[in-house]
RNA sequence: ACGCCCGUAGCUCAGCUGGAUAGAGCAGCGGUCUUCUAAACCGCAGGUCGCAGGUUCGAGUCCUGCCGGGCGUGCCA
C-alpha cells in the first residue's frame, strides 16, 4: 500500500468534484506535525486561488465529495485549508497485515515496466581506483538496485575509460622504458611486471605535462592505436586486463552489483565514431571551426552571440568522449532498448551533459519519449574542503580505504561485544565497516559536495548504517531470546502511541522508494530508514515484547518482524548488509 | 567575463512540485541499565535560513540585484 498515492488519487477526485480545475494536486504530504494526525493534503489553497473562492468553503466541498471512510478516522479542515487525515488504527493493522504476508512488503511492481539503463562508476582504466570513483559507484549502484526492485529493466553500464590520449601515453612510457632498458641489455619491460600500475600512470603523467618530446610520442601512440597497430594494441589490452581485475576486485569488496558483464568501455563505440560524425552531418549539425568539427546550437549562445561549440572531431581526425557519448546514447535506446538513460557522473560535467543531450535531441538520436537524465554528484573533498587531485599525490586508494574502515569497524566490534566468536566478527566487521562508508555518502543529498572524513565516515554513532545495523540486530535478538521462528501469525492491534508511529512509518516504504526513483536521490530513503529505526528504538523502549500479555505480545513480535524485514531490505537497496548479532 | 551549483544551529547536513510554530545527527548540559543488546532511549539549550528588495492568504523554497564560496567554459575525459 502506498499512503500518499491513495490520498492523493482520492482527494485529487474530489477536489475535481468540488469544481476545481481538472487534474489539481491533492498535495499530500505526511502531516507536519502530530497534532494534525497522521496526513495532510495542502492543494485546496492553490486550486481556491485558481476559482478565486474561499480555501475553506472550497475545503468543506472537497470533504463532502470525499469517502475515506474505510480508512481514516477523522478528516478535517485546519488553518487556512489543510485537511487532515487521522488513519484508522484497524486499517492500518490491516495493511500491515497485507505487507507481512508479502515477501516484497507489498511493495507494487512497476508497470508497465521501463528499461532503464544506468551507466555508473565509469572508472578510468589508465590508473587505479581512487576514492573519486566511491560516489558514482555507490549512488549508482545503490539506485540500479532499487529500480530493480520496483520491477524496471535495468541494465547497468560500466563506460570505462579504456582508449583515448591516456592509453596512449602509457603505451608510450612503457615503450620508453623498454627501449631504455634493452639498450643497457637488461631484462624487458612489461605490463605484468609492473608492480603498481598507479604509480606507473603517475610517472607517465609527470612526462607528459613535462616533455613535449614525450607529448608528441604519445600523440604518436593515440595514433597507432586508432589505426590498429598490432603491438600497441597488445599492450593496450595488457593493462586493461590487469586495470578490470583490479576494478572488479574493488567492487566485489565494496559489494557493487557490477560485474564484467556490465563493462562497456569508450573503446566499443570506435567504429560507430564515424558513422556518428556523419550522421550529425546529414542532419545539417555539423560545421567546421578552426579545422575542428562541431555542433553548434542557438541553446548555448553567450550573450555575446557566441556559441559553444560541441566538438565531435579534433582537427587531426581524432574523436572526442563527445562522439562516444552521442554513440553511447544511440547505442543505450537502439540496441539495449532503454526507455531512461541515467547518468552518474560528478556534476563538475554539468556542462557536458547539458550539450550531449541537446546534441542527441537535435540529432534525433534520442526520440522524446526517451528520458535522458543527468545525475550529478558533489565533489569529493579533503581536509580543508579542498579538492581531490590525482596528480597532486595524496589520493587514497579505495581499497586502501575500504581495508582500513573493515579494519578500525572491527576493532569497534571487538570492544563493544568481545564475546563473538571470530568468524562473525570478521563477518560482522566487514558489513559495519563497508556498510559505514556507503551509508556516510548515500545519506548527503549527492548534488551537496562529499567532505571526506575518516572521523565521519568511521564514527559508528548517529545517523549511520551502524545505526540501522543495531537496530536491526536488536530486533532479531528478540526473536532469538524467545527461541521463535519468524513466522509468527496473528492480528495487529495497535494500542500504544509508539506502535501506531511505528505502524505509519512501515507503511511508508512505498512512497519513499517511488520518490527515490523518481528523483534518483537515495538519501530520501537514508533518511526513511533512519526515522523507521527511531521509531522502532522508541517502541523497543517503551513496548516490551516477549514479557508482554497475548495477544499484544504475538502483535508486538510482528511488528517487530515487520520492522526487522523492511530495514533489511531497505538496507539491502543501499547495498548495505545486515547481520544478526553486533 | 560568462554559465551552472551552493550559502540553514558551534560543526556536518535534511527540508519532498511554495504551506501551519524551520528539523536531524554530532558536540554541550541533565536524566535512564536487578527487566527483549546503553553502538540505545528521554529531556534541555542552541536560528535575523548570506544580505536587500519583490511576487501572495502564505517564501528556507519562486523572481531581481548584491556579497561570499565551488565547479565549468573550443580540440583531456
């Protein structure tokens, strides 16, 4: 059952019938404040000054064209206009009923569904992971898998950073380093000899900004990779090699649902490079500036009247990630068929995704039935709010990161419950700690910038997965105490004013997950579960469970089985791991 | 110079298409463990929502201007 879709629809059709423009939102939120039950519609007001009448006749009109009967309690008009609904405590037994009986919560599968196709992570092949990748893999994964779980397609897209100038110049720095070596007679250099590939990447870097001679033989090698050289390739594919076990690593570590499966690198598009060139070209886009091909519409024009030109071919023939995105793009709804292309890229490429898609529209590369979505991220920022630079030094690597939070969540483990038996506090470790770190970044709103902090990220108190974690721990402590299985059946009957609050929250996973979706924004859903685990804190405070009478205890144990299953899978939608015991 | 984003409690941040007296978490102060895990709970204190105008029944939210910060702006991705 979704609360606030029921209202709305419902009220939405009164206020029609009470003579208020055809469509006029209900505007129903949950109520602000107690006092004020448990929702509020605020649309009497607009759709009042729209027929220019008074919100509260136009409110006493809306309630006498409205039945909520079956569900609610009291309806009544407040202040200006509101109108607040006080639920029905045996209605809301009854939903709650109908959502413990459900393995999925009663949570509606879409339909009809859409395939979506979400491209996230995207890390450059070229050097390691670093934390600047955590955001785009985290947010990105974490909303493939609630998309998923609401019935859509979805198919994940790992557009890795797999060709282009940087290839080049590490196919030219190694090429360098053999040649140096072979003239001193000592032993070849090769890719699987390296011991750090970032350290590699690095250095090549610091040649290329420093030595034009260098520069140039890099160009070189960009070159030779486009036309196919034989060598440069096999290189190329060494290090890819290693580069995706690595990525891999770090996200089976991480717990991201990507797999190599979901790898669908720059270098795939290459022989549709052209094609798209000419594409744009016969739909008359296309125009040459400063020995440069580009796009230029009206939509960004300065008010200079100069445009910003989308440049789609540099002027030594070489193509640019714009031609691979609008490839992408095509490739996304021709081929994989996607209905909406999501995007979670750090919002530093605004810009860049403003013109891709004005690009793709002009170009009828995408139809207008197809949402093509930008999803941007803040920064990642050190100490001092100061950006993260690769080249700067300093950055940390992510499974430097992830070890060393496992680790410092451990010994956390190890001090608060030091009789666990080893194994589950490995187990228990490995969940907290990882958990930490994604919930620390998915519970910011993502277009905030990300202050990375050890002390944030590790602190294992507040607003955290450790939080929800314990809670959910507790929850099942009951149930292991009283030596029961899961399956308990009997009625609800909510009595106390901590389970009725705790009823309405567990009703709310609906909503909140559509408003995710909708808005691709998972800190709504850190945020649900986070009140969901205060008000089931406050209920384990004040509403004892095994002790309790029958049949208040048999109601309390579902509810708290209720409450147990809906964290899981809210957590489980995060990526976040629950466990039993901590 | 232009474009985009941001400015909310001491700190880190929420605030859903404009709604009722702006909310959390840390930090601070004060209470709660012979009773289902105190990684918890309850309470107190803390604000000219950057500044100034405007739109209206109503503005943290929308518009304009200013101040302050970040990012981006033709051949890297």
């Amino acid at each position: 059952m979704n609360l606030k879709h029921e209202l709305e629809s419902r009220i939405s059709a009164a206020l029609t019938a009470a003579g208020a423009p055809a469509g006029s939102p209900a505007l129903v939120a949950p109520a602000a404040k107690v006092e004020f039950g448990d929702y509020q519609a605020n649309g009497v007001m607009a759709a009042a000054k729209k027929l220019k009448t008074k919100p509260r006749d136009l409110a006493e009109k809306v309630i006498a064209n409205l039945d909520l009967s079956d569900l609610a309690e009291t309806v009544e008009i407040a202040g200006p206009g509101f109108i607040n609904i006080t639920f029905k405590s045996d209605w809301l037994s009854q939903q709650l009923a109908t959502a413990a009986e459900d393995e999925r919560l009663a949570i509606a599968k879409a339909a009809p569904p859409q395939r979506v196709v979400i491209d996230y992570s995207s890390p450059n092949l070229a050097k390691e992971m670093h934390v600047g990748h955590l955001r785009s893999t985290i947010i990105g994964d974490a909303l493939a898998r609630t998309l998923e779980f609401l019935g859509h397609d979805v198919q994940r897209q790992n557009h890795v950073g797999d060709w282009g100038t940087q290839f080049g110049m590490l196919c030219a720095y190694l090429d360098e380093l053999t040649e140096v070596r072979e003239s001193k007679d000592a032993e070849r250099v090769t890719v699987a000899k390296l011991p750090d590939l970032e350290e590699f990447y690095r250095k090549a870097k610091e040649r290329f900004d420093t030595d034009e001679a260098f520069a140039n033989k890099s160009r070189d090698f960009v070159v030779r990779l486009q036309s196919g050289d034989d060598a440069v390739l096999h290189t190329r594919f060494q290090f890819l090699a290693i580069s995706l076990s690595h990525c891999q690593e770090v996200y089976d570590r991480l717990g991201a649902t990507l797999t190599p499966d979901d790898v669908c690198g720059e270098s795939f598009y290459n022989d549709d490079l052209p094609k798209v060139v000419a594409d744009l070209d016969a739909k008359g886009l296309l125009k040459e500036s400063e020995g440069a091909q580009c796009v230029f519409l009206d939509a960004f024009k300065n008010k200079d009247d100069d445009i910003q030109p989308f440049i789609v071919q540099k002027s030594d023939g070489g193509y640019l990630y714009a031609t691979t995105d609008l490839a992408a793009i095509r490739h996304r709804i021709g081929t994989l068929g996607g209905d909406r292309l999501i995007y979670v890229v750090g919002s530093e490429q605004n810009f860049h995704f403003q013109q891709l898609f004005a690009v793709a529209r002009a170009a009828e590369f995408a139809p207008k039935n197809v949402s093509l979505e930008y999803v941007p991220f803040g920064m990642m920022l050190g100490k001092g709010r100061k950006r993260f630079r690769t080249r700067e030094g300093g950055t940390i690597k992510l499974m430097d990161l992830l070890d060393e939070a496992v680790k410092r969540a451990g010994e956390l483990v190890a001090e608060k419950n030091p009789s666990l038996p080893e194994t589950e506090r490995d187990d228990i470790a490995r969940a907290v700690g990882i958990g930490a770190v994604k919930y620390a970044d998915l519970s910011q709103n993502r277009t905030s910038d990300y202050v990375f902090s050890w002390d944030k990220m590790l602190s294992l108190e507040g607003n955290t997965a450790p939080y929800m974690q314990y809670a959910y721990a507790r929850v099942r402590s009951i149930f292991r105490k009283g030596r029961l299985s899961d399956d308990v059946t009997g009625r609800i009957a909510l009595t106390e004013p901590a389970e009725r609050v705790l009823a309405v929250r567990l009703l709310q996973l609906s909503e909140t997950l559509d408003a995710v979706a909708a808005d691709c924004l998972p800190n709504i859903l850190c945020s649900y579960l986070f009140d969901l685990a205060g008000a089931f804190m406050s209920f384990y405070e004040t509403c004892p469970v095994l002790k309790a009478d029958e049949p208040t205890r048999t109601s309390r144990l579902m509810l708290s089985d209720l409450t147990a299953r809906t964290i899981r899978r809210g957590l489980a939608l995060l990526g976040i791991e629950t466990v039993e015991r901590m």
